[in-house]
C-alpha cells in the first residue's frame, strides 16, 4: 500500500511557528521558542509554518482540505524566527535543541546567506545523532545561489519545481541540489481550519 508515515517518527518544524491546525493538531508534541526562550509555538508569519506542517502531516483520507506525506507523523514546533525573520544562531540553537528532545527528521523551510560556523556546527551535531535534515534551496532565483544549511553536505538540499515538472524561476539552485520537488501554489493549511496557496523551495 501507499506509505502514510508513522505515529514512532517526529518531525521537527524548524520555522516561525505554527497554528493548531485541526489537520495535525493532535498530533503536535511540546515545542520550544528560542528567540522568546519559551515553549510558545504560535504561527509568527502569515501561517508559513502551518503550511509547511500540512504539507507534511495533514490528515488524509478524512474527506477535507488536503492529505500531507504522512499522515501519522507527530509535529514538533520550533520557533527560530521573530517574526517572519531571524539569525542563523537561533536556527542553530534550535537544532540542538530539537535533536536533543528526539527528532528524527529536522524540517529547515529557512534560508541564510552567511552560512556561519554555528550553524554548520550544529548541522554536523544532528548529522552525527543520526538525524535527517531537509532544508530548502532558497528563492533567489539564482544559479549556484543555494543558502544555508540547504549547502552544507550533511542536509538534503530541496529546489523547486513549477506546474509544468520545470525548474521554478524563482528557485535557486546548485550543485548542492539534491531534489527537486512542487514549490508554486501549493495548497496547503493555513491557520487552524483554514486552507490556501503559497509558493516557495519552502513548500517543496
């Protein structure tokens, strides 16, 4: 059959936040904020992280909104922005952190030029615990413009595609790409019951 995840893996949503959506809400674990140093999680910037979480957990096969890639997998939030906006030492905070609760997958929906030590340290950190890493290229639109951690070798670097199974202009891409996946209007949870449209190597 068609696999829909497990209820044993967690997922760690490395973004800004997100909302409760009915979709995954009973499947969210405790999550942690580390600009605010709490474990508040809600969605700070225009329900990216809600996205990005249905994307890859919403319910299937219960006659509503969309079916994510898993449907069993728990959700754990980390905040690493303030606002739609943060530095790369809070990303690499929350990796640690997220590694240390358990994760077995870290969700990078983020994008850094600098790619500064702290985070590829905390990147080879998760890398030696075992734990997959997924980030996205970055919207540059750029060639051979992949941000961080999506360059770093240890995380699988993913670019987006358009409707047409073509490179999406707005991608950036590298030889640090290791999949492409859809990244325009993609339909998704918005807010707790709500469902909408956002393009971006985020949704891919």
């Amino acid at each position: 059959g068609w696999p829909i995840g497990s209820a044993d893996g967690v997922v760690a949503g490395l973004d800004a936040g997100l909302s409760p959506h009915e979709e995954f809400a009973d499947r969210l674990l405790p999550g942690w904020n580390v600009p605010d140093g709490n474990d508040q999680f809600a969605d700070e910037c225009s329900s990216h992280g809600t996205h990005v979480a249905g994307i890859l957990a919403a319910e299937g096969d219960n006659e509503q909104g969309v079916a994510g890639v898993a449907w069993r997998t728990r959700i754990m939030p980390v905040v690493v922005t303030d606002g739609c906006s943060g530095v790369e030492s809070w990303v690499a905070e929350g990796i640690v952190w997220a590694v240390d609760q358990g994760a077995d997958i870290l969700n990078m929906s983020l994008q850094y030029s600098a790619g500064t030590q702290v985070l590829a340290d905390a990147v080879a950190y998760a890398n030696t615990a075992g734990v997959i890493q997924v980030a996205a290229t970055g919207n540059s639109g750029q060639t051979d413009d992949v941000k961080a951690p999506a360059r770093f070798p240890e995380t699988i670097a993913v670019a987006a595609t358009d409707n047409r199974d073509q490179h999406w202009l707005s991608s950036s891409s590298g030889p640090e790409v290791d999949l492409a996946a859809p990244g325009w209007r993609v339909y998704s949870c918005t807010n707790t019951s709500n469902y909408g449209y956002k393009s971006g190597t985020s949704m891919a």
